[in-house]
C-alpha cells in the first residue's frame, strides 16, 4: 500500500504533521507503536499559555500557574508571583490523543500498536517495515517524518544521529501534597537533583505530579525517593502517596541535519526540548509545522530530496533555534555552578528589582528572556557565568 507520507510517533508534534498533512489532501499514515495514544505518559504537563494559542481550539485545564517558589542548598529560598498566569496545567494523554483526533478527522489513517522497524530505498520512494502484533507490514512512500522521541529509530536508519546529552526522568502522581496554590514548587541542588531539577507541579487541591529529572548515568529513582525523606521537598511530601509513577529521556541537542533525502525529524527527535526546562510540546509543535511547510512546497516540486527539503532546517533555525542555543549557554552556566554559587545566586535574586523583572519576563518558552533581563538589572551577577557573554562577542 501507498502514502504519500507515514508520520512515525503519535505524540503532539507526529500527530500535529499528520493533521496538517492530511488538510492539504495528502495521503497520510499516523503510525504508533503503543496501544493507546498518549499512554504511558511520560510528561509533567506544564505548558505555557502560547502553546494552547499554538493550537487553536479549547482543551481542558487541570490548573493555572501563576507563581513558583524555588528552594535551594543552604537554606536559600525565592518566590515570585505574577499578576498573570505563566503556565498551564493540562492532562498529557488528553493533549495527545485530542491532536490525534484532529489527524483522523482530517483523513490521516491512525495505526496503533504498530512498530516501526524500519526502511530501505526505492528508486525515490521508501519501502517502510511495520510491526503490527504478530504481522509485518511493508508501505511504500515518499515521505518519513520521524517523531519518534529521543531514542528515535527514524534518525538511526536515515543516519542522522548526532551526540548530545540526555536526561534520565522520573517522577509520579501524589496525593496528600502541601504546596501553594497556583505555585509551582523548584528544588535545585546536587542532592537534589543533579545538573537538572526536581518539581512538584499541582493539579488540585493537594495533588500533583511530582519527578526529577538527572544527567545520565545518574540514577533518577534513588533521587525521587530521597525527595520524601530529606530536605525541603520531603516537608512538602510528608503526607503524599504516590499513586502512578512515569518515566523518560529528555535529550538535549538540535540535530543538525534534521533532514535527509525523503525524511524529515520533529519534535524531540530533531532535539527541540528546551535545556533550560526540559519541555518541548511547543517548540516540537513549531518544529511540526515547519515540517509540513516544507513537505507541501517538495510535493509540489515532486522532489523529496535533502536538497529540498533543507529549507525545513532553515525554518526551525530561524524560529526557535536561537533560543535552543541561548538555552544551551544557560544550561552550561547552571551545571558548572556549585551548591555555594547556586545559593548565592538564588538569595541574590530576591532584590525586590530582579523579582520584579522575573515575573514581568518570565517564559517557560524564552528562559533567555528574563535570564538577559535580569543580568541588565543586575551586570555583577555575570561572574557566575561568563560564558553568557558569548551570544555577544
């Protein structure tokens, strides 16, 4: 069977190409390996306002953030609160099977519980080996667009596998939490969590999602359970029980190509999560889009070929590239402090001008927005990170 185009990964940004490609009257496969789409999840669900905007049609929201509290070594301590809501709080597996949903509507055919193996070359089409419980399947088509994740097959089988760091998550739904209302609760430290962070994000009133997220080969379960046993978070934790338990890899690192002759990467597997949070379903959506611009204009021109089709790089470098870079300088930065430094810093920012300016600036999407902006209100703080400076020079 023919398609002109099979999207592997049924997550927001495969499913967002797959919806897309199939408005523009393409013939269009939606292939996911697992039974259910969007489960098991292996978010936290924190997603900035934009990302809803991005989106363009309603979902429900499980809570909105407004503020954060962020608890560091020695004691040190910093909360802000915005006069408008920063982040969103949504049910993951909902956000992805409503994108889904979208696709089929559209007229993308969804196969579930269905393996991408593989695929080999064909003239100028792709002969692609499908899983499906016990029967394999071969398509043919034009078009891959691997949105398979951090571990992507799709990037291994097209030789686009670039070195770049990955983060080991874990993390959990809890009930019996104490946290602040509309705030999203920070943890930093190296007993905490090292090179990253650990957060409990509410979803009621004393439930939430609780996790951590670590450089590999660190042990990310032997953090999460510390978190109830000492420190700051475990005075928050004291009365929680963990009633479901998720995990996954965060990789850091824009794939450059992220393309090659009939195939194009998206979401996380192109690398677009951001190193300074962790998230990606918005940049992963952008990155979606950008795919299927490019796709349209090369089946257009009736040529799939990397020559073409490396306008998709130019178009996720120009969007949100800049900021995975500038992210990429603050995250050097945060993993070459020491607890001592962390603590100064923290304690440095509750200046009444720099909270300030955090709560006008603050981005989950553009963290180097109110990171510049704070070092304009406060140039001494340059010693911790130099290399800030490079985007400058």
């Amino acid at each position: 069977m023919y398609y002109d185009a099979l999207v592997i990964g049924a997550g927001p940004s495969g499913s967002r190409v797959a919806w897309r490609l199939a408005e523009a009257n393409l013939k269009v496969a939606l292939i996911e390996e697992d039974s259910i789409v969007g489960e098991p999840c292996q978010c936290a669900g924190l997603v900035t306002p934009r990302t809803i905007d991005y989106l363009n049609y309603d979902i429900p929201i499980l809570g909105e953030m407004s503020g954060a509290r962020l608890w560091g070594p020695q004691n040190s301590f910093l909360e802000f609160q915005a006069n408008e809501t920063k982040a969103l709080v949504i049910n993951r597996p909902d956000l992805d099977r409503s994108i889904a949903d979208k696709a089929v509507s559209a007229g993308a055919v969804l196969m579930t519980n269905t393996q991408y193996l593989g695929f080999s070359r064909i003239d100028s089409h792709l002969k692609v080996t499908l899983q499906s419980e016990n029967k394999t399947i071969e398509l043919e088509t034009e078009l891959i667009i691997g949105s398979d994740g951090p571990a992507s097959r799709v990037a291994r089988d097209a030789e686009l596998q670039t070195s770049r760091e990955v983060l080991a998550a874990f993390g959990g739904d809890v009930e019996g939490l104490t946290t602040k209302e509309n705030h999203v609760e920070l943890f930093v430290g190296s007993e905490v969590a090292p090179r990253f962070f650990a957060w409990i994000i509410p979803t009621g009133e004393s439930t939430g999602r609780l996790g951590l997220a670590t450089s590999l080969p660190s042990r990310p379960k032997k953090y999460f359970w510390d978190l109830f046993k000492k420190g700051a978070p475990s005075a928050l934790l004291e009365n929680a029980k963990i009633v479901n338990r998720i995990s996954g890899l965060i990789p850091f690192g824009l794939r450059n190509p992220a393309y090659s002759d009939n195939v194009i990467l998206t979401g996380d597997a192109a690398g677009m999560a951001k190193p300074t949070s962790g998230g990606g379903i918005y940049s992963g959506l952008v990155s979606a889009d950008a795919a299927v611009d490019t796709a349209i204009l090369a089946f257009q021109k009736g040529d799939l070929s990397a020559s073409t089709l490396k306008r998709y790089q130019f178009l996720i470098e120009s969007d949100f590239a800049k900021e995975l870079k500038l992210g990429s300088y603050l995250r050097r930065a945060f993993v070459e402090l020491s607890d001592s430094q962390l603590a100064e810093i923290i304690n440095s920012l509750n200046d009444p001008k720099i909270k300030k300016t955090i709560q006008e600036y603050g981005d989950l999407d553009y963290a180097s927005a109110v990171a510049f902006a704070v070092l304009k209100v406060k140039p001494q703080m340059i010693k911790f990170a130099p290399l800030l400076l490079k985007p400058f020079v």
